[in-house]
C-alpha cells in the first residue's frame, strides 16, 4: 500500500543541498562505499534528530515538511542498501516518529476475516438459500445490507473505554500497530461515549478518505509539481501508514465502524443493534444500512445504493450483507477466512478498449503455461492497466471451457482492440475483441508446444471424465524446470505456507539464482546457515546482505522448524491440494509420519490407503489422483524426505482434548433434525472428532439418524458403536 503513495517511492537520486557533517548527500546509495554510507547514516541520524527536537520540542522548524521527509527517505534508501549499517541511534528505530515498515506488530485477539464475494443477484440467492438450508430455519432470518466502503479495515482496542491500542489487518492474524496515526483521525473516539462500557471493546470499521480531499490533496501535489495519488483507498492506506504521525494528521482521514473483536460483554443480540450501540459509543456509522428479510430487498437495496454510487463522498465497492441476529451468527461460523454468515456482493466490474500489444507466455509454479495480455496502458475505474490474463490457448482462440465459443468464437490476435474488465483488485481480463479494428496483417497467435523456461514438452492433459483435453497446457519438466522450482520455492515460504520471515518472492528469487547459495529445494532453505557457513562467498557478503540480516534470517528460518502440519503439506504446492484439504489432511492424519506412511502406500497402489484417504470428508478422486502422482514421482519424495529431515511438523492443535470424542472417527448418516450435517461436521471437528464420510474398521462411532441405511448396515458388521442423534448430544454434553 505504502509503496504507491508517493512519499515511499523515488528514494534514490534525491539531492540534498544542506550539509550537517561529513555525509556525501549526492551519491546514490547503491553507488556508495561501505564507508561513504556510514559518513552517510550518520549525518542523517544527527540531522533528523536536530530537526525532530526542534519540532516536538514546538520550535520553529527550519526546514519544511517536505525536505523533512526526503531527509528520512534518504536515510531509508541508504540503511536498505547497507542494511548491516544500520545504527543504533537510527531514526528509522526510533519509536514515536516511527519509520515505514517498521511498525510494530500487533497480534489480533480475534482475527480480521475477509468476505467472501457475490458477482451476480443469483449468488445472492445461493447465499441466502445456503444460510437457510445450514440452520434448518422455519421462518425467515434477517439480514442487513450496507456498503462496502473501499478503505482499509482498522481495528480499535478500547480498555476501561480508552483507546489503547490501534492495528491494520495485516494478514489477518498479526497487523500493524499505527495507534498513534490513528489517534489523528477525528472520527476515533479516544473515549468511548455514554455509560455501562464494557471492559473490552474492539471496534472494527473501515479507514477511507472522501472523493473530494482526494482531489484536493490530489491538486496540490500538482501545484507543488509532485507525483499523483492513485486513488483515494491508497492514499488512505498510505497515509495511515505514514512515519510521522503529524503527517497522518494533515491527511483529511475518516472511519466508518461496522464491527467488532474482542468484547468482554456483548451489549446487543443483533447486528443492527451493536452498530446502533457503536454509534452510541460515539463513533460514524453508516446511515445506509438497512435490515430486511427476503433476499429480493437485499437485491433492491443493493441496486439503490449502486444507483447512489456516483453521488456518495466516498467510494464503494459493493454491499456488505450480514445475518442480524448474532446467535445465528454465531451457529453459522466460518470456513476459511470467512464467516458463513455474511457476505460482500461487489459492483460490476469496470470496462475500457484498448490495443492488445503482445501476448507473453508465463509458466506458473505448477508448469501452467498461462498467456499475458501486453496491452497499451489504459486507465480502467481509475487504475492503469497494462497487462491482463487471457487463461488459456482455447481462451486466445475463441473456445471456452466447456469446449463451446466464447466470444461468438472471435480469436485474439496481437494488433486487435480488445475490451478490458476490471474488478476490485483481481487481475483483469479481455472480454471482447473488435473485429473491425484488426489490422489486415494480424495473424492467429500460435500457442507454443514447449515450455518457454525449460523447453521441455508442454502437453494438455485428457480429461478422463470428459475425454476432452484440459484447457491448460502444461510444462513437463517438473523438477527441472526452473520457472517451476522458483514459482514452488515461493509458495513454500508464502503466508499460508511456510511463511519464514524476511524471506519473500524476492529473496527468494535471488537465493535460487545466487551461484553460491543455489537453494534448489524446499530442503535447502533449511540447509543455507549451514551451507553458508561452508561456503567462502558467505551471504553476509553479498549486496543488500550483512551480519546482521543474515544471522536474523537464519533465526526465522530456525524458527520455522516446528510448522503446523496443515502448512508444511500446503507448502509442498501439490496439484489440488489448497489450504483446506491440506488443513484435512493434516488432521486425519496427525502426523507427519502418518501421513508419510500413507502416502507411500498410496503411491505404491495400495487401495486400502487411497480408500482411507478418500473417506475423509471434503477429499475426493482429484485429490487422491494428484497426491498419488505427487508422491509417485521419485523426485518429489526425494526432496520430501530430505525436508522432513529438517523439519518436524506439529501436529495440529485438537480443538478439545477433553471431549469425549476427541480423536475419535466420527460417521453421521441418516437425517438429523437438531443439526445440519455441516454443524454437525463443525461440532464434531471443534471436540477433536475426524468426521469421515464412510464406515470403515477405522469408525469409532456412528451417529444414525432416521432412513440410516448401508452405513448402519456396515457398522453393525464391523461392530462399530452406533448412537443416535440424542444420543450424541448426551455423549458431547451439549
Ligand atoms: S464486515 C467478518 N462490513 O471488506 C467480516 N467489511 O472483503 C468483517 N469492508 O476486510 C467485515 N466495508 O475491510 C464489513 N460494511 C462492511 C465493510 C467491510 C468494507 C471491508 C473490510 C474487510 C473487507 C472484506
């Protein structure tokens, strides 16, 4: 975010004209000798501290804020290119004037969730039906709809009613600490208004900046000959983000409340009325929020407030429904990273022509070959668009999955004028072509048939089902192929995945090139401080490298030893294997051993193996197929086991040691009447049960409803222990 906002951009080849000791202000830090920078580092550090009493100490300043500024990017730009230079007294260290990435992190008490998406009125339908269908309702449940304001969420933490603490998303689990910058903003209560004030009360809402500030700010930084802002969701994330909290406050920020994290008592039973109590507490909600019960005046309001869209002070990307009523809620839960209960049905998306330049092939860590569109730059919903996916071959050509045209079969050719969607932040895509635009001299583009990185063949795979080949063409080199290995390597280490801090895409990319650090493998990132500590050409030695970052690297590397289980399986970046299955598998399993065991089996052929895998709910054929070819692949195991010789894997947390069920094998069947078969699964899975979809010798309890047939036939033959729904909610205590 900060990136975009001009402030954290064009750090290097600033001049500086003052001179306050021995620096050599007009070098560019990546041409400076190790002792010019730290000539450098130190002119600055005195400085910005000369300059900073002076401000705090509410003397004139003698310099202005943007000079101010430049003086901290300077010595940004300069500790980011000698990044073992960095001093003690930096500024950049320095709490109360904090510097850009170097907020302190913040753990959520509760995490911040994201929604889940509806693109169409009959999604909206299928979330409604879904919630009805989930809780079993008799009657209708009611829902409210409000915008979805186009900011950044920002969590409040109120102790005793005092604002005590202020954080971003983040990833969800861990954001930044920007309590100071956001104390600047008005609309923040730094004291909770009116009486009975919970103990603990987290307010979450959204950051956003009105159209119109937008523009001013915009307009003066054309007076002042400076860089644009993008759009105002940026500039707000990017002004939330600001080293200096006197700069956060001459940004004109505001914040709408429509949630809640940790709360010691929950003053109200629906969501209407918490919000309706957030405004009482004295916060901005928003006053187009509604509560209704069919999903047609969910639709109607949604319409209303897209025909109100222009004429809002701030942007919005779509309307935010919400089951009211917080039991429900509550009973509804989440899957993944979204609740069940709610969901954000975005505007159509943003369309403009332009002239396709080129189309580029890239190669995908799963050897996808995937064309880019190159295209003329174009400003699509006020972003600048210059690339866009085209998916596939059969895409280019005119075909559509299904095999039928797309596009009444019109292909693409570099030369064409295309059409240009785009939707919040995905990436965009190529709608339409006009024919009557296309030069004469266009050609058919001719899809290659080998893997641009590896030059290895790069097939399409027949659909077994279908008979029809897919529509991916993929790279065969496996191993080899190195745009795969880079691409795997950066899946490894991803958030979701391994997530080592420090090590991103970027470092990534430079270890598996880097000649002496060569880390090929999943394996080898576990092997560089030993490796490194062989080697002559050591990775403190290299550029942007020191003592210091090299050692903190290691240690987060160390860190990562003992990854949750779910994790380490989602970081081998298997065919099919998303967080969620890799989270079920990890689960039945338990183990990494157990899991090794099993998959040796079931790469052998062995079909009680791939019979236990496949009866784990949620697990199927595809699944089963892509972790047989996986582990069927020698290479693969190789480097499996050369990582698990590194690493030991946790088992993951059971939800409930104590319940009766808990690692047990639980089957439902029949119907239920108290519970839908998914709380059913959720329940069980939250006491530390695996819910498995089939009876087996592995069953430990069957729970049968009435019409319970071939399952209870089975479990009376296996002698597997059979109760009934009743029965189950006497055993669970609930
Ligand atoms: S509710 C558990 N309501 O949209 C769900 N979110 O795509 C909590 N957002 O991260 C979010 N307006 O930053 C909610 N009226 C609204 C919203 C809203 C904007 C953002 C929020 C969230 C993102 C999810």
């Amino acid at each position: 975010m900060a990136g975009q906002c001009p402030a954290a951009i064009s750090i290097a080849g600033i001049s500086m004209t003052e001179n306050t000791g021995n620096g050599h202000p007009g070098i560019d830090p990546s041409d400076m000798t190790r002792e010019q920078a730290a000539s450098e580092l130190e002119r600055l550090a005195a400085a910005i501290l000369h300059h900073d009493e002076l401000y705090h100490g509410g003397d004139a300043p003698e310099i202005s804020d943007a000079e101010y500024d430049a003086l901290r990017r300077r010595n940004l730009a300069v500790e980011q290119a000698f990044p073992d230079l960095v001093r003690e007294d930096s500024p950049t260290k320095r709490v109360g004037y904090v510097a850009l990435d170097k907020f302190e992190k913040v753990r959520h008490a509760i995490p911040m969730l994201s929604l889940d998406n509806a693109f169409s009125d009959e999604d909206v339908r299928d979330f409604w039906d879904r919630i009805v269908r989930f809780l079993k309702l008799e009657t209708r449940p009611e829902l409210t709809a409000e915008p979805k304001i186009d900011g950044l969420s920002l969590s409040l933490r109120y102790e005793g009613g005092r604002l005590v603490s202020a954080a971003t998303r983040g990833d969800g689990t861990v954001g930044e600490n920007v309590t100071q910058n956001a104390r600047t903003i008005t609309d923040i209560p730094t004291v909770l208004a009116g009486d009975k004030i919970p103990e603990i009360v987290e307010v979450r809402g959204e950051v956003y900046m009105t159209k119109q500030a937008f523009e001013m700010l915009n307009r003066r930084m054309e007076e002042e000959g400076k860089p644009q802002y993008v759009n105002p969701r940026n500039t707000a994330a990017g002004s939330l983000r600001q080293l200096d909290s006197a700069v956060t406050a001459q940004r004109p920020l505001k914040f709408f409340a429509y949630a809640w994290g940790e709360m010691s008592e929950v003053p109200e039973p629906t969501q209407m009325g918490m919000v309706e109590q957030l405004a009482k507490w004295g916060f901005v909600t928003n006053p187009l929020m509604r509560v209704f019960t069919a999903p047609e005046e969910l639709l109607a309001h949604y319409h209303a407030i897209e025909e109100e869209r222009a004429s809002l002070a701030y942007d919005i990307d779509g309307v935010v429904y919400k089951v009211n009523e917080l039991a429900l809620q509550e009973r509804l839960g989440f899957v993944a990273r979204s609740p069940r209960w709610a969901i954000a049905h975005k505007f159509p998306a943003e369309k403009a022509w332009t002239v396709l330049k080129g189309i580029d092939i890239q190669v995908g860590r799963t050897g996808a070959l995937t064309p880019v569109a190159r295209l003329e730059p174009i400003t699509v919903g006020g972003v600048v668009v210059t690339n866009a996916t085209l998916h596939n071959e059969d895409y280019i050509k005119g075909i559509g999955n299904d095999g039928q045209p797309i596009r009444d079969g019109k292909d693409l050719r570099v030369g064409d004028t295309v059409m240009i969607q785009r939707a919040g932040d995905v990436i965009p895509q190529v709608l339409d072509v006009d024919l009557e635009k296309r030069p004469a001299d266009a050609v058919p583009f001719e899809f290659p048939t080998t893997c641009p990185v590896c030059g290895s063949h790069a097939v399409r795979e027949v659909n077994e089902k279908t008979g029809r080949a897919d529509s991916v063409r993929r790279c065969t080199g496996g191993l080899v192929c190195s745009a795969q290995m880079a691409e795997r390597l950066k899946h490894f280490v991803s958030r979701n995945a391994f997530d080592i801090e420090g090590l991103g895409d970027k470092q990534v990319a430079f270890f598996y090139n880097d000649p002496d650090l060569r880390v090929r493998n999943p394996a080898d990132i576990f092997r560089l401080r030993e490796n490194d500590a062989k080697s002559l050409k050591k990775l403190k030695d290299k550029e942007g490298w020191g003592a210091t970052s090299a050692a903190k690297l290691f240690d987060a590397i160390d860190a990562r030893r003992n990854v949750e289980l779910r994790r380490f399986i989602f970081g081998l970046g298997i065919r099919h294997v998303g967080e969620q299955t890799a989270k079920d598998l990890a689960r039945y399993y338990g183990s990494a051993e157990a899991l090794t065991v099993a998959m040796k089996r079931l790469a052998d052929g062995d079909m009680a193996a791939r019979e236990d895998l496949i009866s784990i709910d949620g697990i199927g054929n595809t699944v089963a197929d892509a972790l047989t070819e996986f582990f069927a692949e020698d290479g693969n195991m190789r480097v499996y086991e050369e990582l698990l010789e590194q690493v030991s894997p946790e088992p993951p947390e059971q939800a409930d040691t104590s319940s009766p069920v808990a690692g047990k094998t639980v089957v439902f069947t029949g119907s239920l009447e108290r519970m839908t078969r998914d709380e059913a699964k959720a329940m069980a899975e939250r006491l530390g049960a695996k819910v498995s979809g089939s009876v087996s010798a592995k069953t430990d309890l069957l729970v049968a409803g009435p019409g319970a047939g071939s399952k209870l036939k089975k479990a009376q033959e296996l002698g597997v222990e059979t109760i009934d729904e009743d029965g189950w909610f006497e055993l669970v205590g609930a």
